[in-house]
C-alpha cells in the first residue's frame, strides 16, 4: 500500500452544478427517447435538447477538471482516486455487456431449442431450432449482415486505432507532442469512420434485409449489441477529440497524462466488446 503520510492533502473542489445539470441532461435523453418509441408529439425535440444539453454540460465538467489539473491540483491521492474510479467504470461497463451477451446466449442455447423441441410440437409445429431466427411469430423474410464485408472492414479499423492510440500513449511518455498529436488524430478519423460505417450498415438493414429492432429476437440482441456498442464508440471518440484538442493546447506532461490514459482505456475496452460482437453476433 502507498504512503500518502508525506502527501498534501487531497484537493476538494468547490461546489459544483456539473454534475445536477448532467442528471437533468441524461433525463431529458432518456425521456425523449422513452417518448420517441412511444410516439408522443415532442418527443424529437425533447430528445435532442437533452442531447444538446449533455454536450454542454459535458464541455463545462470535463473543462474544469482539466483546468484543475493544468493547475497542479491534482497530485498522487488524486491520481490514484482517478484510476480506481476509471478501473471500477470500466467493470461496470463490462457487466452491462456481460448481461446483453446473456441474453444472446440465453436465446440461442436455451430458449430456441426449448420451443423447437417441446413446446412447437403443440403450438408452432413449423417452428425450427435454427439460427439466425426471429421467433415463431415473426414470418417475414429477413436478411442478416455478411461477417465478412462491413463488419470485417470495422474490425480491422478497431484493431488498427488501438495501434494508433497506444503510439500516441508512447510518445507522450517521451515528451513527443508532435507523435502525440498525429496518433490521437489518427485514432479521431479511424473512430469516426468505424461510425459511418455502422450507420450505412444499419440503413441497409433496414432498407434492404427487412432487418429492425422489431424482426423478432434476432433483430433485437443484433441491433441491442452493435447500438450500444457504437454508442460507446461515439463516447471514446468524444473524449478521444476532448484530449486531442488539450494536447494541442500543451496539456499533458510524461508524469501527468492519466486524462489521456482514461481515454484510451476506455478505447481499448471498446476494442476488445467489438472483437467479442465480431465473433459471437456476426460469425458464429
């Protein structure tokens, strides 16, 4: 265990309205978005002020904790309150997938052979164990998404900004603002085009394959897997641009970057989700 006996001690900000102001953003998003499945007049409006609103808010908290620490506020307490936080976040983030890859496992394994083999001799007597499947009420043709077009060309742009990042991680370790720059960059454009991707795929998916949240429980685990997870990518490459754009202000030193390193842990962990989507939603 350290000794923080010789240490200052440990910084306590001022009172803040960040994290109130969040709480109301993230309810008008989640509201709007209730609203929206619902088709309750407003709902748009709602949903995108709240998102506008969480963009904001996000802007404030993260400028003022990066201000705190340009300031020197932050010193060893601080820096180890901030990894233990980030490596508890990241388990959280792990169990939210771990429960969504459940359901998957629990559909395919357990469920479907369960109809098939017991219940739709009685009920659904057409009904197969096979998979992909939306189920025994839904009777539409449907198509799903090659493993090896999209969904491929996505994984190798994960795996290649992973690269990317860890070469910007290293240049900061050697004062190397230049290299800094360039990989955080890189790994900006690669997360924005992984994004277009995904969305051109899900507009395929819907217009071409007859393939929706609603197309039974494969459309839903596929669509509640790759969503999520692009949500997630659009986070990291939100924080990606927040610490590209303090690196080219000069923030960051090779003894205090964990900013950095938060970001980039997080882009890892969004690396590996996908790895485990590639294989268990679209090959296997």
């Amino acid at each position: 265990m350290n000794d923080h006996s010789s240490s200052p001690h440990y910084f306590v900000p001022d009172n803040s309205r960040w994290p109130i102001l969040t709480s109301l953003a993230l309810l008008a998003v989640v509201s709007g978005f209730v609203m929206l499945f619902n088709g309750v007049t407003g709902a748009t409006a709602v949903f995108v002020i709240g998102l506008l609103f969480t963009f904001y808010t996000m802007y404030g908290w993260w400028r003022t904790v990066a201000l705190e620490s340009e300031d020197g506020k932050y010193k060893e307490w601080e820096d180890a309150s901030f990894r233990w936080s980030m490596g508890w976040f990241i388990f959280s983030e792990v169990m939210f997938f771990a429960a969504f890859f459940g359901v998957l496992f629990y559909a395919r394994v357990l469920s479907i052979p369960d109809l098939a083999a017991i219940h739709s001799k009685v009920i659904w007597p057409e009904f197969a164990a096979i998979w992909p499947t939306a189920g025994p009420y839904f009777t539409d043709e449907f198509g799903t998404i090659p493993a090896f077009g999209v969904p491929l060309a996505n994984t190798l742009i994960l795996l290649t900004s992973g690269v990317t990042v860890t070469w910007a991680h290293w240049a900061i370790k050697l004062n190397n603002r230049r290299q800094l720059i360039i990989g955080l960059a890189l790994t900006v454009l690669l997360g924005v085009f992984f994004l277009i991707l995904q969305a051109e795929e899900y507009v395929h998916a819907y217009s071409d394959l007859n393939l929706r949240l609603d197309t039974g429980i494969y459309g839903s685990t596929f669509f509640m897997l790759t969503g999520f997870h692009g949500m997630h990518v659009t986070i990291g490459t939100i924080g990606l641009m927040v610490i590209l754009a303090r690196s080219v202000a000069g923030h960051f030193t090779a003894e205090n970057h964990f900013g950095f390193e938060a970001v980039a842990w997080y882009w890892h962990f969004v690396d590996v989700v996908w790895l485990l989507l590639f294989i268990l939603v679209y090959i296997v």
